[in-house]
C-alpha cells in the first residue's frame, strides 16, 4: 500500500530518460525519483545498489502515507532473467 513505480533519474551520475534502464553488474549509486503523490510533485532520493548479474530489479517509492510527499526508495521484486548465462572473465 502507498507504493508505486520510482523513475530512475541517474546510475553512477549518468543520467537515463528511458523507462527501462540497463546497466553493468556492480555497485552502484542510483538516483530514483517518485511521481506525484497527493498533490505534492515527486522528489528525488539517492540510494546504493549492488546489482547482480542476470537480474531485473523493480524499484518502488514507498510513500509514508497516501496524503503526505515523504518516500523512500524500495526494492520490490527481483526477477531472473530467462536465458541469460553468467560469462566469467579469463584469467590473465
């Protein structure tokens, strides 16, 4: 409840206009912001992030009330990829 899709603004400082967002394993600083939400604009909230390979992440703003702006980034789901194999770097 009080939950809804986060736009994700920036990854690592660079910024993405696209819904979808691929990006390289890792860790990795996200900029995500929340869409309206009871006649208050949305905001935008920083958090860190260690991204598996072959996952999907869905992030959510988890508002503190279905009146009020105040939010904070969520992870809700963590899906697999279908298909997709995990390559390991050759050793030098």
């Amino acid at each position: 409840m009080n939950r809804a899709p986060a736009i994700i603004k920036s990854v690592d400082g660079r910024s993405y206009l696209d819904r979808i967002v691929k990006i390289e394993p890792g860790k990795r600083a996200v900029v995500v912001q929340s869409p309206p939400h009871g006649g208050f604009s949305g905001s935008d909230k920083r958090m860190t992030m260690d991204i598996a390979p072959c996952k999907r992440y869905y992030i959510n703003a988890q508002f503190d009330s279905t009146v009020g702006p105040e939010w904070k980034p969520v992870v809700a789901y963590v899906e697999r990829i279908a298909g997709c194999k995990i390559t390991k770097a050759a050793k030098a």
